[in-house]
C-alpha cells in the first residue's frame, strides 16, 4: 500500500509540475496581433515617432526635465508615466509597445543623465515586462501585423531587415536604405535609393518588392487614396499622387523641410528667408500660418498637433487640429516634475 501511495504521490507531483511548466510557458507567449495592425503613421515615424496613438491612448516621449515615456488619453487628459527612458519611434499593436531608447534617460545622477545601452524595446502597454529585442540603432522602425520591419545603422552601413514581434526569425532584406515608416494593408511604400526616388511597394506577405509609380519623391506618407511626398525634382515642394487616377497635384511650391498628414490636415515647415510652421486642409487650400521660425518633429493624434522649435529639444508644443492657436504643452512640463 506504502508503495503504490508512493507511486501515486510521484505521478500527481509530476503532473503539477507539468501544468506548471505549460503555464509558465504559455504566459511567456507573445500574443499575436489583430490582421492589419500598423504601428504608427508615416508622418509620425518620418517625424521621430515622438507621438503614437492605438485604441484611444496616445503615448508619447515626453521631452520636458524629468521626462520619459507617458501615456495619455487622446484628450490629454490622464497623462502617466511609464518609464523614465528618453524614446523615439514609438509604435504600437495589440498588448504591446516597441520603441528605440537611445540610450539616455531623464534621470540624472551626480555626474549628470543615466545613460545606458541603445535597444529596441517591447514592453506591456501599461509600460510593464520590457524586452530588448536587439541592441541594432535603429532609424526607423514599423509594425506591420506581427512582423517589424527595421532601418538601422551601423559601421558596415544600412541594413533593412524583418523580425517577428518575439525577436525571433530575423531575415535581411537589403543591405541599403528602405524606410518602412509608410504602410497600409500588408505593404510597405517607400521611395527608391538605388538610383532613382520611385515608389514602390513591398508586399510582407511575400516580402517581393515591386515598382508603382515613376515619381521622383521622398518621405511617402499614405492617407486615403493619396501618397503625400517631397517633389525632389522641384525644390521639395509638396504634392500628393492619386493611386487611382494616377494623378499628381501640387498643394505647395514652398521648399517643406518636414510635414505630417492626418484628420483632414496638413502640418509643415517651409524653409526659406523666413521660416514658418504651416496648416492646410490635405487638397491644398485654408493654408494659415500656425508659428514663425524653424519647428521639427510634427507629430500627429486624432486631436492635437505637437512640434518643437528646432535647436530646443527640451520644449513641447501643441494645437488642436485645425487651430491657429498654440502653446507649450504645460500639462507634460507638470507631469515630468
């Protein structure tokens, strides 16, 4: 009897010990993403990826003194700290957020800012479980349903590769510039380096690349029907090309440095003698001056707008779509304190 107790009491500590293994593993699994999930927009990601918006929260590199990475409602309202780490191209799907940390942190020491190492993270979208993914700089990243698809820099020059959301699977795709920052439905839009600035499309289902369209353009950003592009050939100038018509418009012959499109609007910053940040309805017209001067990082939600004043990497700027009223985001400056 003795024995046959013994057999029993092994067999049920070997079956726990199995379930548990089989949970622990299962709550290790990477939760796949909803079919069409994109990480971020083209003009946000071409614009430092500061800002990204998924399911109502929009969270956001909160540049002020003692900043970090925060959470919000798209409102603005429940600002929140997730971590203290200085982030850029934010991108967001299903359970998770990914993010380039550059190294740096806003925590500061005797001897000035925490610095660490440069990754590509995961982490829960409450900020929690974070992952390097790979220490590779990265220039420009995107979530494309449960692949990323990585720009990065290194000594050996650019390399485009892909990954799955785990870090696992890791296949090179070309040992020259691709940003993947423009995409829609499973394809990637990009403009040509390799001797000509067409748009092409890459396909992730196949990862077969595929010429669209003979334009001479650079920073593709897709809204609606209509790619949005810098006109290399005329002085930068800003245009968009309708992919069913096959017709180019012209929304503005000033020189764009950078610009962002979203919610019927239109943000950009002419260059020139006199500098301005810019608004326009996306067919070019209701164009207002927004601020004068040089202003970078443009990045676009369903509500505001937010820049920063070019040299100043510390302030933070925001209007309501469609204002001509803005100001420095004084609710991030409190939040950071």
């Amino acid at each position: 009897m003795k024995k046959a107790a013994k057999t029993t009491l092994t067999v049920i500590i070997a079956l726990l010990l199995i379930i548990v293994v089989i949970l622990v593993s299962f709550s290790q699994r990477i939760a796949t993403n909803p079919a069409g999930t994109v990480g971020n927009t083209a003009g946000n990601l071409n614009n430092d990826g500061r800002f990204c918006e998924y399911d109502g929260t929009v969270y956001f590199y909160n540049s002020f003194a003692g900043g970090g990475l925060f959470s919000m409602d798209a409102n603005e309202g429940n600002i929140r700290r997730l971590n203290t780490l200085e982030v850029r191209n934010i991108l967001a799907g299903g359970k998770y957020l990914y993010y380039f940390h550059t190294g740096a942190s806003t925590v500061t020491t005797g001897f000035g800012h925490a610095f660490g190492m440069k990754s590509f993270l995961r982490c829960k979208l409450d900020g929690s479980n974070s992952e390097a993914l790979t220490t590779d700089v990265i220039v420009t990243g995107q979530l494309v349903d449960n692949s990323l698809y990585l720009l990065t820099s290194g000594n050996a020059g650019p390399s485009f590769y892909k990954m799955n959301i785990d870090g696992s699977d890791r296949v090179n795709l070309a040992d020259y510039v691709i940003n993947p920052a423009c995409a829609e439905n499973g394809v990637i839009y990009y403009n040509g380096t390799q001797g000509d600035h067409y748009l092409y499309a890459l396909d992730t289902a196949t990862d077969v690349q595929s010429e669209v369209w003979k334009g001479n353009i650079w920073y593709p950003a897709v809204d609606g029907d209509y790619i949005y592009y810098l006109d290399v050939a005329n002085d930068y100038r800003l245009c968009r090309y309708s992919r069913s018509q096959d017709m180019i418009e012209v929304l503005t012959d000033d020189r764009v440095d950078c610009f962002n499109v979203g919610g019927g609007f239109i943000y950009y910053q002419k260059n020139g003698e006199q500098p301005q940040l810019k608004c326009m309805r996306t067919d070019g017209s209701s164009v207002k001056v927004i601020a004068e001067g040089n202003y970078t990082r443009i990045n676009m939600t369903s509500q505001y707008v937010y820049f920063q004043e070019f040299g100043n990497d510390v302030s933070l700027y925001h209007s309501q779509l469609g204002s001509d009223y803005y100001e420095l985001f004084n609710a991030a400056e409190e939040a950071a304190k």
